[in-house]
C-alpha cells in the first residue's frame, strides 16, 4: 500500500472500556464485568491506578520515599490485574499510573484517549457511594462523553458472568 493510501485510509480506532482500580473488592467487580463486557464486543481495557500526592513539606525525603512506595505497590497491583484481565480473556490491557486526585485524572485520561467509551465503576455495598462514583454519576455525569457503568461491588463471579 503506498503512502497515500494509507495516509488516506480510514483510521480503525480500537473502543475501550475504563476501569478505576484499587485495592478494594469492588474495583475487582467492575473489573471484571468491563473485561467479560469488553471480550464480547471485541473491546480494549485500560487499567487506571491513580496515586493521592503525598504532603510533607517538611520532610521532603519521607514524602519521596512514600510516593515511590506508592508507586510500586500501584506497578505490582496492575500487573497482577494485568494479568488476570488477559488470563480471563486473552485481552492485554494498558495500565496507567497517575498521581494526584482520582477524579481530576480521570478526566484527563479520557481527555488524552478518544478511544476510550465507557467508564466501568463499582459501588461499594452499603449506603454510601465511594466519592468518585458520586463525583462522576452525579455532579459530572453530564459532562462526559460517554456512558458511565456503575456495577453493584457485591456482584459475585457467576452473576457478573451472566449479565454480560
């Protein structure tokens, strides 16, 4: 194919699902209701961890060395996650680290990726969301440009499996 046409050719953006991720039960719910979800419809999976800044003005050395703590446990978490995503359904993830407010990079991140079409969260069991899924379902839910997918947290394997 020549230069031309393939400069020409229509550009095949992959869809992708969003998954927040921490160490929290139901991070792994919603994600594994966007892998099932994204392995049928032939879709991508970005893995999101995102770092809270660490403030010790005062002891700049313990606050470098709590943020590169951080930091790895997030690399551990998301490789693990990683694979578990591509053992369940031979889909390779991309995973991002961020540092800052999980909301705020969030929105960044779908800002960056136009690829990305669905964010996939999971409600902690109780009566009380989780502050970004109150964040993003309510306040800033109209400022998206795509739907948002809030998953019960207290789904179990089997009913995840079967609506999806």
């Amino acid at each position: 194919m020549s230069e031309t046409q393939s400069a020409s050719a229509p550009q095949t953006r992959r869809q992708k699902f969003l998954v927040v991720v921490d160490d929290t039960a139901e991070s792994r719910v919603a994600l594994r209701y966007a892998t099932r979800r994204a392995r049928n419809v032939q879709s991508g999976v970005v893995l999101l961890r995102v770092v809270e800044p660490v403030d010790f003005n005062q002891w700049a050395g313990v606050a470098e060395i709590m943020r590169q703590e951080a930091y790895e446990a997030a690399e551990v978490l998301l490789r693990k996650l990683a694979e578990e995503v591509n053992l369940e359904s031979g889909l390779l993830p991309e995973v991002s680290i961020r540092e800052g407010k999980a909301k705020d990079e969030l929105l960044r991140l779908v800002e960056e990726d136009p690829a990305i079409r669905m964010l996939v969260l999971a409600a902690a069991p109780g009566n009380e969301p989780g502050p970004l899924v109150t964040a993003l379902a309510g306040q800033m839910a109209g400022n998206l440009s795509f739907p948002i997918t809030i998953v019960p947290g207290n789904l179990t394997d089997d009913q995840i499996d079967r609506i999806t």
